[in-house]
C-alpha cells in the first residue's frame, strides 16, 4: 500500500513550524538601536519597558503611542529566537502601524 503524497508546505508555514509558532499570531517589527548600534531588528510578539507612569507592554495592534523610556530594561520577546533584554539609560519609545522603534541614548 503506497503512502499517500504529503502537499507542499507554504514558506510561512514551514518558517512557523520550524520555530514552533501559530502562523495567526500577530507580530510587529521591533526596531531597538542606538547612532552606532542595533541592538535587535526583526518580527517580535511583544515588547516590555518602562515609562514615568510605570511599566508596560506593546502588542501587535496597539495604538500610537510615543514616550521617554526610564532607565531600566528593554525586554523584546522575538518570533524566533531567544527573549532579548536591552539596558536602557535614556531612550525614546514610538509606536505607530504595528511598528515599534526605540532610539537608545538621546
């Protein structure tokens, strides 16, 4: 009895099994760097800091937003890969199109 022949996987499909993930997860593009450095750019499903107000969370979908970071940690948790935590002394958060930049050292 011959097995039957298994379909093609699509690329995003493959991506999302090889790193364990539901392809219907929303994700945002994370952008964290500095003038002379990038500390992470890629998909992310949530980013953590910490404003005067206190701490918080970005997801995917989330309203404009912009604010000055206190110093503490910056905590990006990736599509792939491990969890990232970036020390932050000064920093400016901005949010807008399921696109999240911080500007490290302004």
């Amino acid at each position: 009895m011959a097995d039957p022949v298994a379909p093609e996987k699509t690329e995003e499909a493959a991506i999302a099994e090889a790193v364990q993930v539901d392809p219907k997860r929303p994700t945002m593009d994370v952008k964290v760097y500095a003038p002379f450095q990038v500390y992470f750019e890629g998909r992310a499903f949530s980013i953590s800091a910490s404003n005067e107000v206190g701490p918080f969370d970005i997801l995917p979908h989330h309203h404009n937003f912009i604010c000055m970071l206190v110093p503490g940690n910056v905590t990006v948790s990736p599509v792939e890969g491990e969890k990232k935590v970036i020390k932050v002394t000064r920093a400016l958060m901005h949010v807008k199109a399921d696109r999240v930049v911080v500007f490290l050292d302004v």
